[in-house]
C-alpha cells in the first residue's frame, strides 16, 4: 500500500483527541509507576523461594535454587495459625460491630434533627486529627482500672482491641456513611412509610440496599485498618492474642533473620485482603465516590 492510499484510508484524528506526546507520556509514567509497584512484590515473591543462605548473600533477580520449603516452615517457626486466627477474628468482629453501630448513628444523623447534633457531627470528625499514639496511654489506664475494678479482662484480649480498633473505624465510617444517606433521597423513606414501613424498617427495605457501596467501602476500611494495624495491637496483646502484624517479628531472632519466612508470611497473609480488594472492588469504587442513587 503506497504512503498515498494509506494517508486516504487512515481514520482522521479528532480535533479533541490529546496529543500524541502527552499519550506517550503517559504511558511512559505509567509504565514507571507499574514497574515502582511490582518490584517490591518481585523481591518478595523470589526470596521466599529462596533458601535462606541465597536470601542473606547477594541478590540474584533469577533465584538459583528454587524451593517451597520456607512456605512449610512459616507454620512451624511461630504459631503463625494462631495469629492467622486472632487477626480474623479480631478484624472480622470491629469490621461488623463498626458497620453495624455506623449505619444506625449515620441514618439518625442524615434523617432526624436533634439538639447537639452539630456538637456529635463536629466531634466525630475532630477525632481524626489526632494521632493515634495519643490515645494509648489513657486506653492503656482505662483497660487495666477496668480490670483491677471489675475483673473483665480487656487488656491483653482480643475484646479490649476489638473496642480500641472501633475507637478507630467508628469515627470515619460515621461521617462517610453519613454522606451517603444525605445523598439518598427523602422521598424514599416516605415512599416506604406510606407501604407501612417504620423508621427501623425504611433502614433496613430501602436505605441499606441504596448505600450498599457505601457499606461496603466503610468495611473494608474498617477491616483493613485492623488488619494491618502494629502500634496498638503491640501494646494491647500477649502471647496467645498476638496479631499476625506484630507475630511476623518472631521470624527474627537473637541469632538470625528468616528472611525468606518473613517474605512467605507477608505473602500469606496478604492473601485475605487481596481477594476481598478484588471481590468487592466495584462496590468500594462506588461507595468511595459516595453520590449513587439507585
């Protein structure tokens, strides 16, 4: 095909298209940005394949000997199950209890007035302008007098950071969701009043299954942020209710560093937060957009 029949064929560019070196340089940095977030999971995925001796001397981008024997070993080093266990548990109960306490406080927040209602809605939202090392001193005394008053056990047990992780979560998942139902319209509710539906009941048959995205973003959040949390679950844990954040510090010792344990572990249990991320991407997409009306 001669350049003049090719020139007659091609399909015209759009007068609003952007120009090719701005779709250059975004492929570029796109690329550079894809390569900056797989390397690390390079890294990490060839030394847990590697033997330990291959992993502490100098880095090979090929690993000469290739073995899954540190993925056996992560099982037996620690009680790794065991930490698996409390971080599910843990994570899984602040993520329903800060669902469920959220959609309640934001539904009243959004649909009803009450005196002080400002005063909460301001209060909640100060909260997340302060670190969070400034509440472990005070939750630290509050957990051991409650302990010393009452005998409940909420220092050193899954409960106690269970309450400190909702300490956390509660605060944004309220405003968020908040949000979300203002956006939701009024008509709604009174549409499902006239069927006969109470406030408890227009919650539950009309409000929830519009927000769903939106409840579905704040359980994630609520869930990563226990999930991964080091600070608190450090302080406020012992041996048989260790995390898996601060348990992956037994793979080091006085004497060596698994480094290839360490790197299988990570790989493990990110595995939980990967697949939920991809399961419910599109919900989180849209709960974090917060303005869908179904």
């Amino acid at each position: 095909m001669s350049d003049a029949t090719r020139a007659r064929t091609a399909r015209p560019r759009s007068p609003m298209a952007p120009p090719r070196s701005f779709l250059w340089t975004r492929r570029i940095v796109l690329a550079l940005l894809t390569g900056f977030v797989l390397l690390p999971v390079y890294v990490m995925v060839s030394s847990s394949l590697k033997p330990l001796e291959d992993v502490t001397g100098r880095f090979e981008w090929i690993p000469s000997t290739v073995t899954l024997r540190p993925y056996a070993d992560i099982w037996e080093t620690i009680p790794l199950a065991d930490y698996f266990a409390n971080s599910i548990v843990v994570a899984g109960a602040a993520t329903v209890l800060s669902v469920a306490v959220a959609v309640f406080a934001a539904y009243a927040v959004s649909r009803y007035s009450f005196r002080g209602k400002r005063v909460f809605t301001v209060t909640v939202l100060s909260t997340q302008m302060f670190p969070g090392i400034l509440f472990l001193l005070p939750l630290f005394l509050i957990y051991v007098n409650i302990g010393n008053a009452t005998g409940l056990a909420l220092f050193g047990s899954r409960e106690g950071l269970i309450l400190t992780y909702l300490t956390f979560s509660l605060p944004f998942s309220i405003w968020m969701l908040t949000g979300y139902f203002d956006a939701i319209p009024r008509e709604l509710d009174e549409a499902a009043k006239v069927d006969g539906c109470g406030p408890i009941g227009a919650l539950f048959r009309v409000i929830v299954p519009a927000a769903r995205p939106g409840i579905v973003a704040v359980a994630v959040y609520a869930f990563m942020t226990a999930w991964g949390e080091v600070l608190f679950a450090s302080v406020m844990t012992d041996d048989t209710t260790r995390t898996l954040a601060v348990g992956l510090q037994g793979y080091s010792t006085q004497n060596d560093v698994y480094w290839n344990q360490v790197m299988a572990a990570s790989l493990v249990v990110s595995v939980p937060v990967v697949v939920g991320f991809l399961l419910l991407q599109r919900y989180l997409v849209a709960g974090l957009t917060a303005g869908a009306v179904k």
